[in-house]
C-alpha cells in the first residue's frame, strides 16, 4: 500500500465540502483505494469479473439441495447471460469471463468460456484428496492467469466469483481446516439445505477431517485436501492481484474462504481485499472475523457468483466519484466549522 | 400497493436462476418496487432528486458546530455542482433540483435553485413557534409540488435532501414530540458536535418541548412548532409521493423524521417509503424502528442533502435488473433443486 496516497487522500477529505466524517465508510473506501493504487484519483470503473467453474466428488455424499448437473448448466446459462452474475456484469458494464476448471457434464466450446480441464470434478474427499497436487497448482494458475489478464486489461478492481455444486461444504472444511474449528461451526444450508441435511453436511465434512488430519496444518495441503478447483483458482486470483496491487472485492462464503486460505499461504495479502457483503450462510461470520475486515453491505445475499461483489461495485464508484469531484471549502467558498 | 403485482412478482423470483431467496433484499426490493409501481417490470432508472434548503432560528442557540452562513453557501455549492449530492446525481444520471425555502443569507438567483421565500429562516423554537400556520402550510406544498414536478417528469423514485444548519436539533424535537421520547434519546452531534454541545443541545431542546407541551399532540402542529421549512417540505413532498403511488427513498436522520411526520399525518404513507441507509446519528435508530422498516445500508454516513439515499439508488437499479432480467430455470434449461 502506498501510505503518501493514503495521506494525501486522507488529508482531501477534510478539506471536501462537508462535515469531517460525514461520509463514513465511503470515506473510508476512497483512501483505503487511493492507497491501494497509488493515486490521488482512486477509480473503480474498470472491473473485471472472473467466474471459476468446477464440480465437486463430495457431492455424491448428497450434501446439495440441487443435482450436480447443474453447475455445467449454469456455465451455459453464464455464457448465455441469464445468470445473476450477467445481468450484473451487463449494469456494471464490467468484464466478465469464465473459466470452467472441470465439470461434470461436458459443456463443449462456449462463447465466452475459458476451458481449462483439470477433470471432471474433484475426487470425493471423504475418501482420498480432493486434488492430486498437479491438479491443485494448476487451479491455483488458472486463478493468477485470470488476474494477470484482468491486469493486462486495465482494471481498476478484480472481482472472483465461484460456481459449483457442492461447493460450500468443501469450503466448510477448508475453513475448518484453517481456522481448527468444527464443522457445526462453519456449516450452514449453502443453496438450500433442511436443517436434517445441514446435519448430515457436518457428519460428511467431520469424516473429511478425521481423515486428513494429518495433513490439515499447511494452507496448500488442506486446499488440496478438501477445497476444490474453483476454490484453488480464487486463491490463486486473489494471491496474484496482492502481488500485483490490484484491489479485491471478495464476494461471500466461499469466495472469503479461498480469501482467508490467500492470506495463510501469503501473510498481508488481506490489505488488497475489500470485503462486499456479510453473507446469510452463518459461517460467514467466523470467517470475516478471521480477515478482519468489516463487509460493506449485509442484504441476506447467499447466490455466490461474485454477485454480491458485483452489487458493492456502485459503493466504491460512488465513493471514488465522492473522492474526486466534491468542492473543497476553498473552493466552494464555503465557511468551516467553528 | 398492487396486491396482484406483488404476487406476479413472487412467483417470478421463485423461477429464475438461483437458489430461492440467494438475492436475499434485492429480491424483496423487486417484488416491493413492482407492488408499489403496480407492474411485473420494476425500475428505478429515473431518479429525481430535490433538496430543501432552509435556516433555523434555533441555531442562535449555539446547537450547531457549523456557522448558520453555511445553509446559503451550500445552496451555492449545490447549484455549482461541488457538494455530496451533486456528485451523486451526476454519477447516477439522476435529475437534481434545489428548493431554497429561506435562509438568512440572501444567495440570490441561481441556476437550478427554485426559490420559494418563507422568510430569513424560522423562528426560534425555544422563544415560540418555528413558524407560523402560513409558512408551514406553504412549506408543506413546496414539497407537494416538488414530488408532484418529478411525477410529471416521469420519476420511477423520489429521494428528498435537505440543507440546513440546526436541522439536527429541530428533527430531533420532532422526533421527541412524536414518540414522546425525552432530548437525550433523540439528540445527537449532527455534524460534529463534542459532548458538551451534545449536552447543550438536549437542554435546548428540552426548553422548547416544555414550552410548546400543551400542542404537541398533533403532528402539524408539532411539525410548525419545533420542526423548519426544509422539514415540512420532505413531509409534504413523502405524503404527495404516497398519494401518487411514487416509491420514495428516505435518507437519513432528518429525513426520516419528515418520513414519520407523514406517517403521522397520513397512517400508511410507509408503504411507499424504502430507507436507504442506518444514519450515524445515534437518534436514527428509533426512528427506524417506530417506521418499521430496515434500512438497506449501514456505512456510517451522516450528511444528509439526499446523499445516503442516492448511495443506494444502485441497489434498486440492480435488483430491478436482476428480477427483469435473469433467465429462468426453463429458458435456461436448468434443473430444479431435488
């Protein structure tokens, strides 16, 4: 982070036409920009959304509330627009891509769609490892590839977004994992369990983690173990923009799993993530609580997608607009306070 | 409301691509846009946003850590493009008006400043009434023509701002005489006051409740005796709005004193009020929860002009999007949840 932009942005703010603080955490959201991309002029017009696809093995343990042919049906539906992530994407004006990392149902060639194979699925982690390690850091490059082209491109703010069935139980466990929590406290009804099935996600994820055990210390191994493709591409895109300096609007559950799992494998990554919303999934919580970074908004939002990111996206334009173009006192000949 | 809308709205929600109820309050923000505009389409692309501008004879009391020069040096501000909303506006493609209803500094014509002279501010509460049966009745049209303007203009919403140094203080005696709630629960620092003036404020508040007691039973009357020209205005310009069937967003703690003064006035003008944000300003909290309604946003702004209730204009805009324009489980060949 730049601490000259952030000084300097800090010091605009009092002098801009309104009562020191007024604006809270847009405020905040400006300098914390302006730091962050070495400015005085923070921006966040340009946006880049990059949806990771995969399929997950655990999802024979019956631990969605929908069939697992559905994640490649969304990557069509992605493709085709209709997907809440598009219609966003389409108000926003951003960029959006969409990487599938291996699903179940082959899609084909789809407009719009990078293919990059790394099989059908991850292997149940009940059993074995979700990942071999060629798998795992592959993943993790499809994920930096994907920041490195939204870089490439110009943008101002990196956004990840995640599809796939199944998909918040191995981030559960991951986050298990992380944080040595149980999964009650980290498993929550993801798309839509009944109260029996969420009982029967934590039963599935505390066999996972009976039996990588061993293993569950280092960062990269409990990714491996219990996260899945998509999950290892977001933390990959995520540890690359830090690298990078390219700002992060991390989206919900899962999205702040691979976010929390970026910061153990690089410490400070975390100061180039902005968190969007407080999720409905209740796990959400511990986790934000672990990066320490307040959310933006909190609307019940659980869809995954980046879509809640896509909906803070206007908070931080309007913010950097704020930032930018409000008279000073000085110039506005307007009187200060007593 | 448009029961019937509302209805078409739900089952809608429930067919598009998405866990049910993963958009959380956008989806409730659709289905309410289309219940109050009365179609299966809502919008919220045009926006019309009016700020009332008005001076206090309370400020001679010392409630303010801003000299009462500074209502006049706004409206300027506004006109000229420099302050909060104005930016806002612009960003949003929102259309801005600016009322000035009186203020103790002649700022002479200006462009984009409708001037509707009540008088060199109101009158001192703490002495006798702010203003008498005449002003407050003309100020309440100011703010019926106001809405009724941005009817004709084709508004999908109406936001109202206001401008006025000891705005705080004359809102919170409202608030107090309409919850019947003492000083020390409504009053707060406003735009910056240290405790001892939060202090001094309570008292200066309290002397006028005692003093206007015996009339304070009757929320006009309550209004024309603690309340200011900008107040009655955005009353005036909620209960127009309510009549019309215009979706109203509310901003912060002033406003929604106005917006529970029309509640008052009228018993279930709150339909047709959407709050945009939780304010900063202590007091806001009660207000909220006599309305019943929970804000959209919590980022800790608290400068009025409209300006929260502009930072949430995009989530209206998104939601609307996503209810009209997210395929559905069979245009995207989707599955259902098992």
């Amino acid at each position: 982070l730049d601490e000259s932009a952030r000084q300097n942005a800090l010091a605009r703010q009092v002098r801009l036409t309104k009562p020191p603080g007024a604006l809270g955490r847009l405020e905040e959201l400006a300098v914390h920009l302006a730091a962050m991309q070495g400015t005085e002029q923070p921006r966040a017009d340009r946006v880049h959304i990059v949806v990771f696809a995969g399929d997950h093995g655990v999802a024979a343990e019956g631990i969605s509330a929908f069939p697992q042919v559905v994640t490649a049906e969304m990557v069509k539906n992605f493709a085709r627009g209709g997907a809440a992530i598009s219609v966003a994407a389409r108000v926003l004006g951003a960029r959006l891509e969409v990487v599938n990392l291996g699903t179940v149902v082959d899609t084909g060639a789809l407009d719009g769609v990078t293919r990059c194979d790394l099989g059908p699925g991850t292997a149940n982690f009940v059993i074995g490892p979700a990942m071999d390690e060629h798998q795992c850091v592959r993943a993790l490059a499809a994920g930096r590839h994907a920041a490195e082209r939204a870089r490439l491109a110009g943008a101002d703010v990196f956004i990840g977004g995640e599809m796939g069935i199944g998909n918040t139980t191995a981030a559960a466990a991951l986050a298990c994992a992380l944080l040595s929590a149980p999964a009650e406290a980290l498993a929550g009804p993801g798309t839509g369990l009944s109260p029996d099935g969420v009982a029967h996600k934590i039963t599935v994820i505390d066999r996972a983690l009976s039996l990588h055990r061993d293993h569950l210390g280092r960062p990269f191994e409990a990714l491996r173990r219990v996260g899945g493709f998509e999950i290892a591409a977001l933390t990959g895109g995520y540890l690359s923009c830090a690298q990078m300096g390219l700002p992060v609007l991390v989206d919900g559950f899962i999205s702040t799993v691979a976010a929390l799992t970026a910061e153990r494998l690089r410490p400070g990554a975390v100061d180039w993530f902005i968190l969007s919303h407080a999720s409905a999934e209740p796990g959400h919580r511990q986790l934000v609580q672990a990066l320490g970074i307040p959310p933006l908004l909190d609307l019940g939002l659980r869809l995954g997608e980046g879509s809640g990111a896509a909906v803070a996206v206007p908070l931080l334009r309007i913010a950097c607009a704020l930032h930018n173009q409000m008279a000073t006192f000085a110039e506005a000949e307007v009187s200060e306070r007593h």
